[in-house]
C-alpha cells in the first residue's frame, strides 16, 4: 500500500519560490489570514534567528480536489500560480512568510494599511535582536523600499530582498558593504572608525543571509494525492484540535453552504464597510446582530438558528412545545444579513462622530464587543414610531456610558448583551422599566479611580477620552475645535519629566492626558512643562480666554494655578490630577448622570441653574416644616412613597431609613409636587413671607416648569418658554437668595 503521510523538507530559498510560484492554495473551510503584523514579526524573527517554526501539514492535490474543496490562492498572491499542494495545516506561516517576503500592495489583515518588514542590520550584529526586527505601515516605509541609499544609511534591509530572488540578496549585501566603505574613507577619526565597523558587519551579515536562506529547513508532511478526502478531513481535524480551533463562524459557514448561502463571500463584501473596527471577529458580530434581532440572544447555540429553514422549539405557556422557523430560506438570509451589515455600519458611524460618541479613532473604542448589542439596539429603536424614537435616543446614550464606566462589557459580552437588549427594548416604552445598570452607575460613579486609568485602550480611560472629544475639547494655540483625524494623546505634564522624578506609570494616568492637535503636541509644546508654555500662552492672550479653553478638557482654574507653579514638584503633580480627578468626577455626574450631555452649553447651564432652585426649594420645606414627615400633604406623600418603592425594587440595597425622613423624601418629590405642598392650605402661612401670593407663585412655577419639561423631555425650547423661564429662575434665585451652580459640575 502507498504510504499516505510522507514526511519531508524545503530550504528556505525554494520555500520562497514556491510561494512565489503559486504552489500553495487554502482550501475554504480554513479559517481567513488574520495574524497581527505582529506575529509575523515574530515568525521572520525564529526564521533568521534559526529557530525551528513546525511542520506543515500539506496534500498533494489534483483539479478535482482543488474544485471540490474551493481552493484559493494564499492572501495577496497576485498572478496566475501553478497550484500543486492545498495547505491543511500552516496557512498562517505560509501566508506570513508571503507577505513579509514578497511584501504585495495590499493591507494587513484587521488592519488598514500595507505593512513592510526590514531587519536592522546594525542592531542585529550587536545581538540586540528585540530590536532588529521592525515593521512599517506609513508613508516613510513605501518610500524607504523604494530608496536603496537610505536603507543603506539606515541599515534597513527589506525582507522583500529576499522574495525578490536571484541576485538581488548579494547585490544588496555586496553595495550595502560598499556604501560603508566609501564612507569609511571619506570620513576620519570616530565617523571612519564607525564606518568600517558597519563595513565588516555587512559581511558577516551577508554570510548570515545565506546560511539561512540556503540551509534553513522547514519540514513538512505529504498527503499523496489520491488520499479520499474523508481521510483527509479526518487527518486535519485531528491536527487542528491541537491548535486554534475555528470559530462559530467557520462552522455556520460549514453548515450553511448546502443551503446555498455563500458566507465567506458575504463577508468579504462587507467587510470594507466595517473597517474603521480593527477585530478578528466582525464576521461572528454580524451574525450575533442577526440573532439578536431575530430571537433576542446571541451565544453560540442560538446562531444555529439562523440557518435557513432550522427548526427552534420554544416551550409555550401550557408546557408545550412549538416550532418556529427563523430564517425561512437563503434569501431571507442574506436579506437579515445584510440588514445586520447596515445596522453595524450605522452603529459604527455613531461612536465615531466626533458630536456623538466620540470614538474618532478604532483605538479609543471603548467596547469592541459592545457593537453586536448596540447596532441591535439601534435598529430596533429606529424602527419605533417616530414621536418615540428621540426619548429612546436618549435612553440608549445612559444605557451606554453606562455600560462604559461600569466596565459592563469585560466579561461575559453574550449573557450581557442578551440582557442588556431586553431590558433597553422593554424601557422604550416603559419609564418605569428603567434596567438596573443605570442606578448602578448613578450610585457608583463617585467610587471612580481614575488614577489607575493608565493604558489607553482600557473602557473607562477611552471613555474619558471619548467624553473630551465629545465636549469639543478646543486647541489650547488655536483655540479651535480640531480636525479629529489629526489628535494626539498629550500628556500634560510631559512623561519625559516623570521619568526624571521616578513617577513610573502614574505620568500616563488618563489624568495627565488630553487631546491636542499633532501641530500642537509635537511642534509647540514637545517636552515642555506647562509652567512654561501656558505661561507663554496667557503673556499673549486674556487669561480668561485661556481658562475657557482648558475648561474644555475639564482642567479647572484651580488646576491651572497648579500647572503654573515653579518648580513643579511630584508634589504639585499630585495635586494637579487630584483637582483634575474631582473635575472629571463632576463633569460626569453634570454631564451623564443628569444627562446634560447632548444639551447646547447655555441650556445645560440653565438646566443646572433650575436644579439648584429645585434643591434650595426642597431645603426650604425641610426647613420651614421642621423636618416633620406628617406635615407633608397625603397626595404628595403618596407619590413619593410611589417612587421610592419602584427606586428600592430597583435597589434592594438603598437606605430605606433615610427615606424615611423629610429630606429623604423630598428628594423624590417633582417640581409641581414642591408647589403643592408649598401652597397647601394648611402650610402657606408658614412660606407666604417668602413666596408673597400664591398667585404670582404659581405663575413662576408654570414658567419654571414649562422650560424644564422641554429640557428634560428633550423637545424644542422655543424663545417666549426660554425667557418667561429666566424670568422665572431670576425670581426664585432672588427669592431663595440666588442658589446658582458651576454648568460644569451641575
């Protein structure tokens, strides 16, 4: 009997024929290339450094096969191959080796750029072989591969060199050798000495090369070619248990393709559309999209469902069970399918606009795993009734910071997003129906350590981010709100100092952070303390002026003294993010706990304005009633004690003694529930001083009212109801001797 498995090698220099010929072609059930640029670093760096790579898993195949198993090309292979092998195990390293080799013009996986990959030749003769090896996504890597003298000066040698074949790896040794002589003898003293060092290095270089490329042999295993493919999947399946296992979308595809569904197409349509997001996994959130919008659930074993024609049985109120389809054939699937397609393109366009989220950048993405629930999300919401759809805007953009600064989306994301879609739907049409998660984080926010948000990419410290961009965080040299495709991420007190004073990390604290133009960061501020350059900034301007700025990225005045003062101590630094922490804490409390967020700043400032007069009338009642419960009017008492048993449902851990008192109490009370009791029969006397007639009281509190429904409730203010209403907030800051508050830290 023929043997089925053979093992054999390949050096390294025929491995890159081979690929460059065309040989090697992915049968379609594997999985996608999607090694990060990364780990193809790595693997270029076990090659050169002579390190074994494992085996691959190869099978001889034939035009039936080749048909059979929808054979394609490696990723970025350009030009008509002369298949002879379908790759069963070691798609990634083949692929990997392709791309850094034969460096085609075409982007990383995930990524949206072409990488390129050199080896420093200086740094790799030194044995400094972290970083020998580097790559490049920019404009400066095109034009370097392009420049032969700069690679020379700046020992970079293309990996491309070595896809290029023939002699171009000599020819490149040989004049990269040659540039440094030349300037060993145009040169003298230390510059020759250096010179001649990089000279000879050249050649032991070039000699590394070619050991290499000419002995490094990379096994693989043969499947001969007439091997039933039964067989062969046999033999892969068992391989591939050892390693990455393929996802749920790799095994819908599987399935769904008798049904006549081409997936893998289907995603390689959408996947340009959806780019802005740099995961593997934007393939399975689509899916996931798709089965939340059709069952409410997302895991694994809900996507079976999808396919066309399966049966779901779902278990009915008497006990008994009944099938329903979900997804009735194939063009009801792409249908749903591309439906989930726009909807996460919608929801993407949403947390990248720079006045909605502010994402502006895939980086500064909170949640990735968020998206499948918050695409669903929105798209049940946009198809509510028109006069619903704003107060349901309003409720996604709470459910969502949220969810943000709550670190929600760490864990579990399918459970979660299974939840958090119900509870969000039934709450459009239900005030009362309010989820849990949003108390939770009207009680938590203040517990906030925002000291500890150091890395960038972290929900809570992109969250601060995305909150700056989304304030209209302005240029402190321009003073304009700035391109947002063009921001760094500052550190105000620059990180070079902090090295100085052994701060560690606590320097890259999302405290000491904001975004500034790269004109700014880089051009004029570069190393420099603030002591310095806002000194410079206010000789120039009115101080005033520069303190609108910075409060802009919540930096408050009293931050400012600090950042001015010289020296500037580890001391003062600690002051510095102390203030800067109390602002933030307060901005978020303004901003998205009282959901003054998506108001324009003069009608958030009025917002802030009718809650303090709201408080200052509750501390007057409290007052004037003596603190006695009993006093209260019944119906009042009987509103409140309505909201706060919904409040403790909600919360089973509140302090239900607190709400026992009058201050307690009136904090549940609304603005007319204040005037009824103020008005009261039996109770005016005690407030008639103060308030002069019920009349002219009640003309004020319709005022007052009528402008702060219209807030609220998200309607358009119209002039007379804004200026009958600062008339109104005039009166009772008059009355209650003028309780105003910061439109910052409501």
């Amino acid at each position: 009997m023929r043997d089925a498995q053979k093992p054999d090698h390949v050096s390294l220099t025929n491995m890159v024929n081979w690929l460059q010929g065309g040989r090697y072609v992915i049968p379609d059930f594997q999985r996608e290339f999607e090694w990060e640029p990364g780990d193809i670093l790595e693997l270029m760096r076990s090659i050169f450094l002579d390190y074994h790579i494992g085996s691959l898993l190869l099978w001889r195949g034939k035009s039936e096969n080749f048909d059979a198993l929808a054979c394609e090309p490696i990723y970025g292979f350009n030009g008509n191959g002369d298949p002879t092998h379908i790759v069963l195990d070691g798609q990634q390293r083949l692929t990997a080796m392709y791309y850094a080799f034969m460096a085609p013009n075409i982007r990383a996986p995930s990524r949206r750029n072409r990488y390129l990959y050199f080896i420093r030749v200086d740094r790799f003769m030194e044995e400094a072989y972290d970083d020998a090896f580097i790559y490049d996504w920019t404009r400066r890597g095109i034009n370097l591969l392009a420049d032969q003298a700069r690679q020379f000066e700046e020992h970079m040698f293309p990996l491309s060199v070595v896809g290029a074949g023939g002699w171009e790896l000599p020819n490149w040794v040989q004049d990269y050798e040659r540039y440094w002589r030349g300037a060993a003898e145009a040169g003298d003293g230390a510059e020759a000495q250096t010179a001649r060092r990089h000279a000879e290095n050249a050649r032991a270089f070039g000699e590394h090369l070619r050991g290499i490329t000419e002995q490094y042999q990379i096994s693989y295993i043969e499947l001969d070619r007439d091997l039933e493919i039964d067989k062969v999947c046999d033999i892969f399946t068992k391989i591939n248990s050892r390693g990455r296992r393929l996802d749920v979308f790799d095994l819908i595809n599987a399935l769904i393709k008798p049904k006549g569904v081409q997936l893998k197409q289907l995603w390689r349509d959408a996947a340009p559309r959806l780019e802005f997001v740099e995961t593997e996994r934007m393939d399975v959130y689509i899916l996931q999209v798709m089965s939340i919008l059709c069952q409410a659930y997302c895991s694994p074993k809900y996507l079976y469902y999808l396919l066309p024609g399966q049966e779901r049985k779902v278990r009915q109120p008497d006990g008994s069970l009944r099938a329903d389809v979900l997804v009735r054939d194939a063009v009801d699937f792409v249908e749903r399918w591309e439906s989930s397609v726009t909807a996460l393109e919608w929801a993407i366009d949403l947390l990248r606009h720079p006045q909605e989220f502010g994402a502006i950048s895939s980086q500064y993405l909170p949640y990735v795993a968020i998206l499948p629930v918050f695409a669903a999300i929105q798209a049940k919401a946009r198809t509510l009734p028109a006069d619903q759809r704003l107060g349901a805007q309003r409720k996604i953009r709470s459910w969502y910071w949220a969810s943000v600064f709550t670190n929600r989306y760490s864990g579990s994301v399918e459970s979660t997003s299974a939840r958090d879609y119900q509870d969000v739907h039934a709450w459009f049409t239900d005030d009362d129906a309010e989820p849990g998660l949003i108390g939770e984080f009207r009680r938590g926010f203040r517990d906030l350590d925002l000291r500890r948000e150091i890395r960038r990419g972290t929900s809570i410290y992109n969250g601060i981010f995305n909150l700056l961009v989304r304030l209209g965080a302005r240029d402190w040299i321009t003073g304009n709100v700035p391109q947002h495709d063009g921001l760094d991420d500052h550190h105000i007190v620059p990180k070079s100092w902090g090295n100085e004073h052994a701060l560690g990390t606590r320097i890259d604290t999302i405290l000491n952070r904001t975004p500034l133009t790269q004109e700014t960061n880089r051009d004029v501020i570069r190393g420099r303390l603030p002591n310095t350059y806002l000194r410079e900034l206010v000789a120039q301007n009115d101080e005033s002026h520069i303190h609108g700025i910075l409060e802009s990225h919540c930096i408050s005045p009293q931050a400012f003294d600090i950042l001015l003062r010289d020296p500037f101590t580890p001391e003062d630094f600690e002051a510095f993010i102390t203030e800067r922490h109390r602002t933030f804490v307060a901005a978020i409390e303004n901003l998205l706990v009282k959901e003054r967020l998506d108001l324009a700043p003069q009608i958030r400032e009025i917002d802030a304005e009718i809650e303090a007069i709201e408080l200052e009338l509750r501390r007057t009642i409290a007052e004037c009633l003596d603190g006695d419960v009993r006093k209260l009017p019944s119906h009042v008492v009987q509103k409140i004690g309505e909201r706060i048993q919904l409040t403790a449902r909600r919360n089973p851990a509140l302090d239900s003694d607190h709400f026992e008192t009058l201050p307690g109490k009136l904090e549940y009370a609304d603005l007319r529930e204040l005037q009824a009791t103020i008005t009261n029969r039996a109770l005016w006397p005690l407030f008639q001083d103060k308030f002069r007639t019920k009349e002219l009281l009640g003309s004020r509190f319709q005022q007052l009212a009528d402008l702060r429904n219209s807030i609220r409730h998200s309607r358009t203010v119209d002039e007379i109801t804004r200026k009958d209403g600062e008339a109104a907030i005039l009166w009772f800051q008059q009355i209650l001797e003028r309780p105003e508050r910061n439109p910052l830290e409501g």
